[in-house]
C-alpha cells in the first residue's frame, strides 16, 4: 500500500502513511477544510398555506 500523501511505501506504524509527517499533513488538511465537499444551494421552502378558518 503507498502513502496517499507522498506515494512511498506506508509504514505499519503510521499506515496508511509512510511517517508522521504525512499523517500530520492529512490532519491539517482535513482541519483546514481541504476535504469538504463543495455544497450546493437547496431551493428555499416554499411557504406553507394552511387552510384558514371562519
């Protein structure tokens, strides 16, 4: 398996990365908001219509 930060060859002690630095790397980036998914804008809700009373 190879290190999806750098591509060398992971180590079992940091798997699924090759050192420390790499998974540190990961971190930040999932910290910093490199990872999220790019959000689309919903249609506002319609407005409710209740039936009125008389």
């Amino acid at each position: 398996m190879s290190c999806p930060i750098c591509g060398k060859e992971a180590d079992a002690k940091y798997r699924p990365f090759c050192s420390r630095r790499c998974a540190d790397v990961d971190l930040a980036r999932w910290l910093n908001g490199s990872y999220a998914l790019p959000a689309t804008e919903d249609e506002p809700p319609e407005e409710e219509t209740f039936p009125t009373q008389h």
